[in-house]
C-alpha cells in the first residue's frame, strides 16, 4: 500500500540541482606516454622524469601506443624512432593523421639516427624535438617541463573558462530565483567576489533598453582596461565611445538582437588607457528581472588581444604555406617548359641544321609553349580569375554530345554510363570550361580505376539548381586526400603522370559561375563529384562548334595597338605588319588618347585590357568610341584583374596568348562588319593554314 507524501514535501517547490562548477583546487596533472621497446631505456626515461610528479605510462611499442591514443589523453608522446616492426616515423604519421591526437606534441628519442636528414625528416614527421641516446636526464627534464607546463596552463584556461561559463549561468539562475535561495545567493556571490578579484575577466550587467547603460561592472575591470568601474557605470555612455569606429554597429547589433534570441556574443576593438586598442570579447545572457522588473543583460569580457593576434598568425603562415606550394609547383612545371624552349632556341642558333631537323625544335618549342598556356589557364581558373563567355545551355544535350570524346579518354576498360533528367536542364556557364571540367573528372575517375570500372555521368534538378554528379567505381580517397583533393599541385599520382591542376581547375570553374562542388569518397568505395550549377529560366541557346581557320587573311587598314609590354609589341607590330596592316602604336592609355584625338585614320583600336597609368584598355576603348563612334574595337588580355572587369564590357576579347591566325580572324570579322566598304578579300588572302 502506498503512503502518501508529506505535507511540507508536497508545499516545497520542485527544483533542479544546480550543476557543480568545476574544481579549481584539485591540481592538475600531466600524463607522459613513454614509447620504446627497450625496457632499459624506458626505464631511465621514467627515472629521469619519476620526480616530475606527472603520471608515466609506458608502452612498448607503436602498436601499443596507438591502442591507448585511442581512449587515453597524453600532455606528451616521448617516441622512440628505431623500433622493430612499426617504427617512430610511421607511428607518428599515425597519431598525427587522427584528429584526438594530431596537437599532442611529439618528442623523437633516438640513438642512431642523428645525421641532419634524419633529424630534419623527425620535424617534418610532426616532431617538436628531438634528444639523443644516451638521455641526460637534466636535458629530458628540461625538455619536458616545458611542454607539460604549456599543457597545463592550456588546461587551467579551459577549466578558467568552464567557471566562467559556470558563473555566468549560475549568476542569472540565482538572481531569478533569489527569494527562495537566499541563503543559496550569498554563498554564490562570496564565491563570485572572490572569482572576480582573481580571474582576468569583467562581469556586467546592462539594460537591454538602448544605449544599454552598464549596471554593474567588476572591478577586475582596471587591470584589464585602465580605467575604474565607476567610469562605465557613472557615465553611460563611456563604454561605447571608446569601441573602434568601424565595430560600433556589430555591437549595438548584438546587444539589440540579445532580446529576441536571450543571449548574445560579439567581439570588438577597444581603447583602453595606454591609447591602444585591445580586442575584447563580450558574451551574455537576457536575465528576467526581480519581482516583475526589466529585464537586464549579464555579460562576461575576456582580453581576446593574444588570441586574435595568434589567428592572425597563424592564418597567415596557413597562407604563406598555400602560397609555397602554389608558386613550387608553378617554377616546376615552368622550369620543365622553359628549359625545353631555351635549349632548342640554344640549339637553333649554335648550328645550321636541316630543314626537318629545325622544324622538329620548332614543334618542340611550340607544344612547351602551349603547355605553358594550358598551365596559365588552369591556375586562372583555380583563383577564379579567367574570362568565361557564358551561355544558356541544355546540360543533357551538352553531356550527350560530349559523351564520345570522354569515352575516348577513358580507354575501353571504362564502361561509361549516361543518366540523364528527363526534363531539360539550363543553365548559364561557359560550354567550353564546363567540357574541359567534365573531361578532367572523366581522366581523373580512369586514373583511380586501373583495373577499369563503371564511369556514370548522371544529371538532376537539385532545390533550383543543376546538379552533374560524376562518379566512379575506384579505389576511392582517404579523408587527408579529400581535404587536399582541390590544392593546385597536390596530386596522388606518380611523378609525371599528373599536374595536380585538372580538380583545381573543376573547382574554379564552377566557382566563378556561382556553383558548388561536393565530394563524397572513401577508401574502396568508390569516388562522386557533385557540380551544382545555377538553373536558367531562359532557353537554351544553340551552341555552334568553333570553326578552324582555313585561311589567314589580312588587309591595309590602319589599326593603333595599345600594349605596355615592348617585346609583346613588338611581335603583335610584326604579326599585323606581315597581315599587310598599317600599325600606329602606343604604350599607355594617355599616348593612345593622343593618336585618337589627331587626325590620323585609325579603323581598329586593339588595346591591352590590363596597363599601367590608371586607366583600363576598357576605359580607353569607351573613351575613343565617345570621340570616333564608328572605331572598331578588339580587347587582349593575358590576366584580367579585380579592377578590370570586362564581364559586361561591349567589347570582344582576344585572349593572350594568341596566334596569328586567331588574331586575323578576329580582326577580319570586326573590320568586315556592316558599315564599312569591303574591299578585296582574295588580295588579302596571305597564306593557307591547316
């Protein structure tokens, strides 16, 4: 039978308990993972380190350190590198390819592997030290008290910060809840008297009606600012006067946006005392008032300044690495085409050879050349800098068409297999990037299948966009792989059987056309690359392949070409001047300006699009059509920058490098517009080109 409760239980409101904040006295210890398998030498590592205090454990091998790594956090990992079976260099890629253990500090122990190469083949092996057999335990001691010691000052800031968000929660719950914990409230706030005297944070309270004037400020405030409480507090608007001009609205913005989410966390410049700013960061909570009052902020203020300071660096050394391994793989490949153009032009001009002989250097020097165009346009592509000339196109009419030219790529050992929406699907790319991206996933899926496989092309209408997924049955990617899949220059391959530039390439160009690339792959599962591209509304447009140029035809009309390079005007002087043009020149927009304003026949202006001076070949271009409407107008460009944007410009482009017989075209199709008087094109006609 079951009894009833007690009356004064039933008149006690229920409560929950609150949580225990963390222990700031039990001391905090450091464990030290001890790897060798000699037990002689694992031993004087332990005697060495026993008076420490820190708790030692010792495993006997890699196998067996990477078996307590799993569960087990270790201060240190002190590595022995000769090891039979998994050794230190193989053990330690292990622990820093796992996410728990990448940060854990590595200490090499060795006794024979001292030369330079071994020891700069440790620290590239993710080691921070290392120390010589036999150990001099002063020198060990030493080398470890400092990683301990940074270890457990790591730990006694987050367990600071754990009280502090323990405090800031436990301040708002015993202010809600102060007359029935009264005695509850004074013990807390005994305790917060004395966190506030000793931790280097600020506690606040405001009102959550603008200006949000501060209540209350924790004195600690002075050691960290300079200036007492009682400035913030007497003077309302103190506080705010001093954030940094450009920061003031994010955080009124915040504070404002406190009462509709309950809490808010912003970081800001301020100035302090000494006239410099420091970056604070500023977190809170909305706390109802007491007895039916406003609602008022609480907030803590940490000193952000080191903190902010060491992102910055190290985002910058993450860039500087970046930018390393791009420009390494750039003077690579460069290198590689340069020496094959300058030891054939070498070559060519020490001794007179025959005439097959000299034009096999010629093809030499051209497909290095080309090459190195290729080269160019990829990187373009990777930083989203290339000129696309995007149209509507119909992506399963695209694919379709394309389809024999990736099964030639691929080799008959890939099955290639085409799944197609059955609706159309627009969208508005460049064809051309898009088929150079599909081509480069298509070579790409081949190299990871060389036993063949199945390749599937598959298209799909995915929440508004254009989805081309692109998967294979290959041997898949480890997750290190996958992080570095879009890198310029990062390739899995053997040396000379890839550039590292075809994903890079993919992610660029979907990229700048405003799309997403995703990747899902794992090891024997296979590879799926997802290019989601924005839908058209509009039709898709007929898209006629580029036409060969038969016949390279020139003219005598007078043409003024703008270019600040003297060796690029010099050869595109010699191309028109060979074409049977008349050539006026001029190394900037203000030496152009002049020509144009005289009264010199000029029928084409041909402008670089990126010069020195200020003005822009597009600009220039504007410029002269205001004064000669009827001027014929031809853009180059080898890299258009940021400032130069010709995206809407009314201008065709010509693309550098060219050749001169895209450059005749180009120019014949302009100057033999409507509007003009044709003249006798077969006297143009200079040569037959194949």
């Amino acid at each position: 039978m079951s009894r009833a409760a007690p009356a004064s239980a039933l008149a006690r409101p229920w409560r929950a308990e609150a949580p225990a904040p963390p222990d700031l006295e039990q001391p905090l210890k450091a464990r030290i993972l001890i790897v060798d398998d000699d037990e002689r030498n694992a031993f004087a590592a332990v005697q060495a380190l026993e008076e420490l205090g820190h708790e030692l454990v010792v495993a006997r091998s890699g196998e067996e350190a990477l078996r307590r790594l799993l569960t087990e956090e270790f201060a240190l990992i002190l590595l022995d590198l000769h090891m039979p079976g998994m050794d230190g260099y193989e053990t330690a890629a292990l622990i820093r390819s796992r996410k728990r253990t990448r940060d854990t500090p590595i200490v090499f122990l060795t006794a024979i592997f001292r030369d330079e190469a071994h020891v700069f083949q440790a620290y590239s092996a993710g080691a921070v030290d290392v120390v010589f057999k036999p150990v001099d335990p002063f020198i060990l001691k030493s080398k470890v008290t400092v990683l301990t010691d940074l270890y457990l000052k790591t730990e006694e800031v987050k367990r600071q910060s754990a009280y502090q968000q323990w405090l800031l929660d436990e301040h708002a719950r015993v202010k809600a809840e102060k007359d029935l914990t009264e005695r509850a409230l004074r013990r807390t706030e005994a305790r917060q008297e004395a966190i506030l005297q000793s931790l280097p944070i600020v506690f606040t309270s405001r009102s959550l009606e603008p200006p949000f004037a501060p209540q209350f400020v924790s004195e600690s405030v002075k050691d960290i600012l300079g200036f007492p409480a009682s400035r913030f507090v007497d003077e309302p608007e103190f506080g705010s006067s001093r954030i940094h001009p450009d920061d003031v609205d994010r955080v009124v913005d915040a504070f404002a946006r406190a009462a509709q989410t309950g809490r808010y966390s912003c970081e800001f410049r301020w100035l302090c005392a000494d006239g410099q700013y420091k970056v604070l960061h500023d977190q809170g909570v909305v706390a109802a008032g007491v007895d039916g009052g406003a609602r008022e902020i609480f907030g803590v203020i940490l000193d952000a300044t080191d903190r902010h300071s060491l992102e910055e660096q190290l985002a910058q050394a993450r860039k500087m690495e970046a930018v390393g391994q791009l420009t390494g793989g750039v003077a690579h490949d460069f290198n590689n085409l340069l020496t094959v153009v300058l030891g054939n032009i070498d070559m060519m001009a020490r001794k007179v050879e025959d005439d097959a002989r000299r034009m096999r250097r010629i093809d030499a020097i051209r497909q290095a050349a080309e090459r190195g165009r290729d080269l160019t346009r990829q990187l373009l592509a990777f930083s989203r800098r290339q000129h696309l000339t995007p149209v509507t196109i119909d992506v399963n009419v695209l694919i379709h068409d394309f389809a024999p030219l990736i099964r030639q790529a691929v080799g008959e050992a890939v099955t290639v297999d085409l799944r197609f929406a059955d609706e159309a699907l627009c969208a508005h790319v460049d064809p051309t990037q898009l088929e150079t991206a599909l081509l480069n996933l298509a070579v790409n899926a081949r190299d990871a299948m060389p036993e063949g496989g199945v390749l599937t092309i598959a298209t799909r209408r995915d929440a508004g966009r254009i989805a081309i997924e692109v998967s294979d049955t290959g041997v898949g990617m480890a997750q290190e792989v996958r992080d570095r899949v879009f890198e310029p220059f990062f390739t899995t391959k053997e040396v000379g059987k890839g550039s590292g530039l075809g994903l890079s390439q993919v992610y660029g160009f979907v990229q700048q056309s405003e799309g997403e690339v995703r990747l899902d792959s794992a090891p024997g599962e296979g590879t799926t690359f997802h290019l989601l591209l924005p839908a058209s509304s509009t039709p898709a447009e007929v898209v006629k392949p580029s036409e060969r140029v038969k016949t390279i035809e020139g003219g005598d009309e007078r043409i003024l070409v703008v270019e600040d390079d003297p060796t690029v005007l010099a050869l595109t002087m010699d191309m028109l001047s060979g074409l049977g043009y008349r050539v006026t020149t001029a190394t900037n927009a203000a030496e152009a300006l002049e020509v144009i304003h005289s009264p010199a026949e000029i029928d084409l202006l041909f402008t670089d699009v990126v010069m020195p001076g200020g003005v822009s070949g597009v600009s220039l271009a504007r410029t002269a059509r205001e004064i000669r409407p009827d001027l014929r107008v031809l853009l180059t460009s080898g890299f258009v920058g940021e400032g130069a944007v010709i995206e809407n410009a009314e201008f065709p482009l010509l693309d550098k490098p060219y050749e001169i017989a895209l450059l005749a075209a180009k120019l014949r199709k302009l100057l033999d517009k409507p509007g003009r008087g044709k003249k006798d094109r077969a006297a143009r006609g200079v040569a037959a080109a194949e």
